[in-house]
C-alpha cells in the first residue's frame, strides 16, 4: 500500500472508530448479543460521547468486539465514506455510487466502460 493510502486509511479509521463500535455492537445483536431495550441509547451516548458507563456494559462491549472479529463485520458506510457521505458528512443515500465494474457493495454499482 503507498504512503498516501495508508495515511487516509488510518485517519478514517481514527474518525470512524466510535461509529464502527457502535455499529459492531447492533450487528452483534443480530449474531446472539444481548443488549437491554432500556440501555441501548444510554450505551451508544456512551460510545459516542463518553461519561459514565453502566455496570456490566464493558462485558457488552467485549463480546460484540469479539463476535465482530470472529464473524468479520463489514460496514460499507464506514470504510468508503468518501462514497456515502457528502462534503458536509450528511448520508448520500440513492446517489451514493462506485465508479468501477466490479462490486460487491449493497449498493448501485456503474461499470466503466
């Protein structure tokens, strides 16, 4: 990978960090991970913006990296922002495309050529 990969590639991560970890904890829901109705906007304010966390959370917290990990969470959204999000960070919905022929994206994809 070039220089100038790697260091996009890592300053996405660093601005996606808190939203992947949250989006790892609902798809973990949907692999066995229990997460209380009650608690779960408490815990991804949490996530998102720090405080205090309840008793019990940071074992949630684990299983679903650990179920993320073992299962492979993918989240298209937040490894190709450049293509979902606009230049203000709001969700491109329907217009968000791939410009190449290949694509395994759930979304539109245009061949070229």
């Amino acid at each position: 990978m070039h220089e100038a990969e790697t260091i996009y590639r890592d300053s996405v991560r660093k601005v996606t960090e808190k939203a992947r970890l949250v989006a790892d904890l609902w798809t973990a829901c949907h692999f066995g991970l229990e997460i209380p109705d009650d608690q779960w906007q408490a815990l991804v304010k949490y996530l998102l913006h720090g405080g205090f966390a309840m008793p019990g959370w940071d074992k949630l917290i684990d299983l679903g990296q650990k179920t993320s990990k073992t299962r492979h969470f993918f989240h298209w959204e937040l490894e190709f922002p450049e293509v979902f999000f606009d230049e203000h960070g709001r969700l491109q919905g329907e217009t968000a495309w791939f410009d190449h022929g290949k694509c395994d994206a759930p979304r539109r994809c245009v061949a070229l050529g």
